[in-house]
C-alpha cells in the first residue's frame, strides 16, 4: 500500500492499551505506512539490558516482577529518543506514556502539549489478553507477573484515558479483531487527523 500522506506538521501517536492488546504489532505496522519511526520503550529497556548499560542494570528488576521502570529514567530516555533527527515528521509511541507524570512530561515536550498527540486506546477483554500473553513465552509474560503488570496497567495507566480524553485526539479502538480490520482503522483515523 501506497506511504501515507501526512501533510505539513509532525504526526505524533500513542498506543495505550493493556499489555497483550497488539500494540507493537499494531504500531509497527502504522509506523513503516507513516515513514516515521515506532518508539518502543519496552524494546529499549530490552536492548538496555542486553548491553548491561547502568540504565539496564536499573529497569531490571522492575521488569522481571511486571512493575514500572521509574518515571525519570524513561522520561529522560524519551526525551533524548524523541529530539533526535528521524523523529522530526513525527513517531509513533508504543509502551509510553505510562503514568500521568510520564503523560505530563511528554506533553511538556511538544508545542501544543497533549493536543499535538493523536491516542489510540485498543480496548481487547481481558480473558483474551491472558491467553494471548500465555501464548506469548517472553520472560515477563508467565502467571504472576502478567498479573501485576495487568494490575499495573489498571492502577497507573488507564487514569491516562481520562488525561487524553480532555485535551487530545483520542480514539478508542476494538482490537479483539481480525488485525487487517484494527490497522486498516488505524489508518483511517491518521489519515483524517494528519
Ligand atoms: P512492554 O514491552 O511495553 O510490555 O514493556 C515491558 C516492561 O518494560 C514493562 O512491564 C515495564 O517494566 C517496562 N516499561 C516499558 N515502558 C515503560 C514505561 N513507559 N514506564 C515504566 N516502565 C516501562
């Protein structure tokens, strides 16, 4: 399918959903239609402690137990990613923001704060979420921590829905569907609000 035509201004997009809802894959695939890059924060951290860098050595212990990395390590982490060159006709956020401060520090960024951002909430029951994450095998997707990062994502994330709602393009979208139907949604959405 042909690029996206995304007008003048930079496109700035943000997955939120629970973990399991499809987001990567949703975002990836917007991402290489839009031309602009897909940021996201739980692959960086990965690649962080691969490297065994002293920001790796920090996220760890977080992600193994399915809690937050703390605000400030990904709030500086973002901004840096963010201001770099490939990021100018705008990105595409998957796994970020995930707390009101992390919310209020990406707005902070841009000029129009939180209006510069396009949301996409992918909205899937949670007893599919569980049997897609158990199908999944990542290290952080078995039984008890796929439910603390489930509860994490309903205590600190989902109060982002209500942040977004006011001052932002916010879309609520069913992703328990066929993939083809959720991104060709997606798309749509972008096309309009480009
Ligand atoms: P993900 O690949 O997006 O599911 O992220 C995997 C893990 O990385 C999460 O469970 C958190 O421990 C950590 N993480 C990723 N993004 C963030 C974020 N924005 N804030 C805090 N922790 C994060």
């Amino acid at each position: 399918m042909a690029a996206a035509d995304l007008g003048a201004g930079p496109t700035r997009i943000i997955f939120l959903g629970p973990p399991g809802a499809g987001k990567g894959t949703q975002a990836e695939r917007l991402a290489q239609w839009m031309g602009v890059p897909r940021i996201s924060t739980g692959d960086m951290l990965r690649e962080h402690i691969a490297q065994g860098t002293p920001l790796g050595r920090q996220a760890s212990p977080h992600m193994d137990q399915g809690g937050l990395v703390p605000d400030q390590l990904l709030i500086e982490m973002i901004r840096e990613r963010t201001s770099r060159e490939d990021c100018q006709r705008g990105y595409i956020l998957d796994g970020f923001p995930r707390t009101v401060p992390q919310a209020e520090s990406l707005a902070s960024l841009t000029p129009r704060g939180a209006a510069d951002f396009t949301i996409f909430d992918l909205v899937v029951p949670r007893e599919e979420l569980l049997r897609r994450l158990d199908g999944r095998k990542r290290s952080d997707d078995t039984g008890t921590v796929v439910q603390r990062r489930l509860q994490e994502y309903h205590d600190r994330t989902e109060p982002l829905i209500q942040f977004f709602e006011r001052h932002a393009r916010f879309h609520r979208v069913d992703g328990f569907r066929d993939m083809e139907l959720v991104q060709r949604e997606l798309r749509g959405h972008v096309g309009v609000t480009a």
